[in-house]
C-alpha cells in the first residue's frame, strides 16, 4: 500500500483496459453533471490497476456497467469519494488519459 499506488486506482471496462495495454495508466476523472458531484474538485487522479469484468448476464445500462462497448470506471472507495458522494454508486465522469 504504501509503495504501490495507494487508494487511488480504477478497474477499467474492457472497451479501456484493452487487453492489459491501459494497465498502469494514469487518468483524471471529474464527475460531471450529477447533483453527487463535489463542486470544489476539478479532478483526480487515478491508476488502471485492474479489469472491471463484463456481466453479460445484465444489461449495459442497468448492472452491465463494464459490457462492451461501455466506457467504465470502477473506482477504488476513496478515490470515487474525491469527486461525488458514495451514495451516488454511478455518476457520469469526463476523464482523459
């Protein structure tokens, strides 16, 4: 924990994570457009640690959430807790790598 990259990491979907080429790639996520959002925080910064793995057993929009085509992040607790209240679960996100 203390070596490695902390609290601050992300599974990616697989439409990101793209067969294992993302992992260790850093993003800046915002949430965006959600009453959840903290107003005061432009961004954070995460690392792909990890692969959110497709439910195929779910749809994309309601469990689905790292189906393909989708673009996902699953967010470690405290990270997601930089940028919206947990309460939220899901809230849309403008991210760049």
């Amino acid at each position: 924990f203390q070596n490695g990259y902390g609290t601050d990491t992300v599974a990616l979907s697989s439409t990101l994570f793209n067969n294992g080429y993302a992992c260790g790639s850093c993003f800046q996520i915002k949430c965006y457009q959600s009453s959840a959002c903290h107003r005061n925080v432009a961004f954070t910064t995460v690392t792909a640690t990890n692969l959110c793995p497709p439910n195929w057993s779910k749809p994309s929009d309601n469990g689905g959430w790292c189906n393909p085509p989708r673009v996902h992040f699953d967010m470690a607790k405290p990270a997601f807790m930089k940028i919206a209240e947990w309460k939220a679960g899901i809230v849309p996100v403008m991210y760049r790598r």
